[in-house]
C-alpha cells in the first residue's frame, strides 16, 4: 500500500519546465546602440560639410565644371550628375540656350578683364596660301598651331618662319587618312583650290572634299573642337542671282570638268551640317570668294596670278572669251580676319566672304598693266568649259552677325602682291641662271 502511494504521489508532480528563453538586453543596452549609431551618423555629416565647405571656398571656381543652376535631378542623382559633368568637361563649347545662363569657352569671346589662354589649333592645308597667312595670325595672337599639308600645292617656304618655334608643329599628311590630335579648333582648308590643280587628279579632289572633310570631322567629334569649313563661292556654279546670297542654292554642273571642286564643296558642307545636327558637333562654314596675295602658286591658272606673272615675265596677259566676265577679289589679310571673327563667333553659317568690289576681266588686266607694265598686250583664247560668267558676293550677312568687310582695295593689295611675286620669279630665274652657268663651266 505505501508503495502505490508513493507511486501516485510521484505521477502527479508537476513535470519541470523548459529552460527560460532568452531575453533582450536591458533597456540600457538598447540605448547604447542607439547612441553609438547616431554618433557614426553625426560625424558622417561633419566630413560632408567639411568637404562642400572645401570644394565651395577653397578650390578655384575654374574646378567646378557644372554650372550653378542645375535642375534638382542632380542633386537626388549622382550618377546623373557625374554623366553631366563628364559631358561637360568633354565638350568645350556649349551652345547658349535662349535666355540661358553660363557657357563654356573655348575659342569663343573673352570676357573683359581677362587674360586669353593660348588655345591648340590645327590647320590643315595650313602650308598653302591662305593656310599660312592664317598660321601667321594664330601664332602671333599666341596659340599653338598644328599645320597639316601633303604639300601638293601647299609650301614648306611658306611657313619655314615658324621653324624653331615651340608653339608651331609642321606634319606631312594627307586628310583623307584619318589622323589622331588633341586640339580645340580645326580648320578644315586642305583641298586643291585652283583649276590647274583640281583637275589635275579630280577624284583625288573629290575624295579631299569628301573624306578629307569626314576624317576632319570625325576627329572634331572625338576631341570636342570646333570645326570651320572652307567652303566656297564655287557652290553657287554659274548663278542665275547676282549677288549672290548664302539662302542661293546655286546652278551647279553636277557631271562638269569642274564638277570634282564644287559638288566635293557642296557635298563637305552637307557633311558638316550633318555632323552639326546629328552629333552636336560646334561648326562655321565660310564661302570664300576669289582672294589674291603674297604666297599665292605662280602658275595655278587663277586670274590675278596669271596676270601678274605674265605681265612680270613680260607675257601676254591671256583673257578667256570675251573679257566681260566679272569676278570679285578679295585681299588675302581680310580674308583670314573674316576666317577668325567667324570661328570665334557664335554662328554657324554659311557666310559669304569676299569683296563686293567688281571688275570684269578686262579691267583687271588694266589694273595689273597699271601697277606693272603699261605696255604689256592683251591675247584674248577661247573659254573654259563651265566658267561662271558672273561672282560677286554679297556680304549683308557678315557685316550684320560678324561685323566684317573687306578693307583692302585692289590698288592696295595688287601692289603687296606684284613684290612678292617679283622676288620670287628672279630669284628663281637667277638660280636657274648659275645653276646653268655652273654646268656649263664644269
């Protein structure tokens, strides 16, 4: 009996209880945690503050390449706005939206009261006639100048000046294979200018034109640089509109003997605003009409070179047709002034640059008969084929947005021309002669 009890008893104790589970700490704990977050949190936005404080008042606003006002978009984006500062910095020149605030500058208008930064310019076809009284001006306003010739009409004479100097790099290249340079400005001038030389090798001309101009381009795309295309008055052919204004269209050959210059311009020009409209890219085109002076090819069958070295050489001057076909020229000084002021302005073009100044062919012969030979002759030959009967540019458009004419008369420039052509023509006569004297000895 006693052990049933005691058995009973012991099936009814209560059985024992599972281990406690744990707990969370204390309240005190629970605040430490806090605090320590909160102060991992405090001094988080003192290194912020410090660092705006420092880039705000100690760096140079020259660091800061993303302009005050910028949408919120940026602010609640990082990676937005490190794109739009890497964009920023790529691009040297922005366009200024209307109304707009700041803009990058890079080549454009100095501000007042500030020093200009000599910029790295490349010029190609910048040993040639117009290429080097341009190299001229650039190395003389201080930049750096990249010349790019393949010296089929251009001269290594025509810049040998510049020998020596360190902001002056020669390069023999031809455009039409592309070319690697970190520049800010291009201007693209590379192509045969004149008809002697054009239609020498005429798809050579038009691939200069063509793929000359989209290398050029391409390389404008790469490195952020403003482009300026020398274009020409050749895109209007033979027009129907006198004077002729930049909104003409032209009456051009297409299948002409003259065809590989004007078509390859008018074809360079719609590479270029291609380029402008699709990409972005920052471009000038000029139209450049006849232009004469120092350094100008002594036989490169253009009319005031002709003339002026024939009537040298005691030459007939030589007239094509009837004489009474009109042409405009254009010092070459004024030419390379109109050049910068369009580079550096803020228009793209196209403009018409030349002298509205007209004089049929006749009159220029009387001209150059004047300033060298009242007695040199007149030998009228037959016309070319495709020879515009009339050129005279009218300029409204560069005298408005450029503030640009011409200022050199023909009676001033002719003569700058004749002495330059005079030393060259002896010269070269007097080194034929001893040369010839020195064989003849031997």
């Amino acid at each position: 009996m006693a052990s049933e009890l005691t058995r009973r008893n012991q099936s009814h104790q209560p059985h024992p209880s599972p281990p406690p589970l744990a707990t969370s700490p204390p309240t005190s704990s629970r605040s430490r945690v806090v605090a320590a977050a909160l102060h991992r949190l405090f001094f988080v936005f003192v290194g912020i503050g410090i660092a705006t404080l420092f880039f705000h008042a100690v760096l140079p606003k020259g660091f800061q390449t993303v302009p005050p006002q910028q949408p919120s978009l940026h602010h609640h984006h990082p990676d937005v706005a490190a794109a739009v500062s890497s964009e920023l910095s790529h691009r040297r020149v922005l366009y200024e939206a209307a109304g707009g605030g700041g803009r990058m500058n890079a080549g454009g208008k100095v501000p007042l009261g500030l020093k200009r930064k000599g910029l790295r310019i490349v010029v190609t076809g910048g040993a040639g006639f117009v290429g080097s009284h341009l190299v001229d001006r650039l190395i003389a306003r201080g930049d750096s100048v990249i010349v790019v010739d393949n010296f089929f009409t251009g001269r290594k004479d025509n810049v040998a000046h510049h020998f020596g100097n360190p902001r002056f790099e020669l390069i023999r290249h031809d455009v039409v294979e592309p070319i690697l340079l970190e520049v800010d400005q291009i201007y693209h001038l590379a192509c045969p200018a004149s008809p002697v030389h054009y239609k020498f090798n005429p798809v050579k001309t038009i691939k200069t034109n063509v793929v000359g101009t989209l290398n050029m381009l391409g390389l404008a795309k790469r490195v952020g640089a403003r482009f300026l295309l020398t274009s020409t008055s050749e895109v209007y052919g033979d027009p129907l509109q006198h004077p002729q204004v930049e909104t003409y269209w032209g009456n051009v050959n297409p299948i002409g003997v003259r065809s590989c210059y004007d078509e390859g311009k008018r074809t360079a020009e719609t590479l270029t605003m291609d380029y402008h409209r699709g990409l972005g890219i920052e471009v000038r085109i000029a139209r450049i009409f006849n232009t004469y002076g120092p350094r100008m090819c002594l036989d490169d069958g253009r009319v005031v070179s002709n003339f002026v070295a024939q009537a040298l050489r005691k030459e007939p001057l030589t007239v094509y047709g009837d004489g009474k076909q009109t042409r405009s020229f254009q010092y070459v000084s004024d030419l390379v002034e109109g050049l910068m002021r369009l580079m550096e302005g803020e228009h793209v073009g196209p403009f018409n640059l030349g002298n509205p100044g007209e004089f049929t062919m006749l009159e220029l012969a009387k001209v150059v008969q004047e300033t060298i030979d009242p007695n040199a002759r007149i030998e009228f030959r037959p016309n070319t084929a495709d020879d515009p009967h009339k050129r005279k540019p009218d300029i409204s458009k560069a005298k408005q947005l450029l503030g640009w004419e011409p200022t050199v008369s023909l009676h001033q420039g002719l003569p700058l021309m004749v002495s330059d052509f005079r030393q060259r023509i002896f010269s070269d006569q007097k080194s034929t002669m001893s040369s010839y004297g020195g064989t003849t000895s031997a």
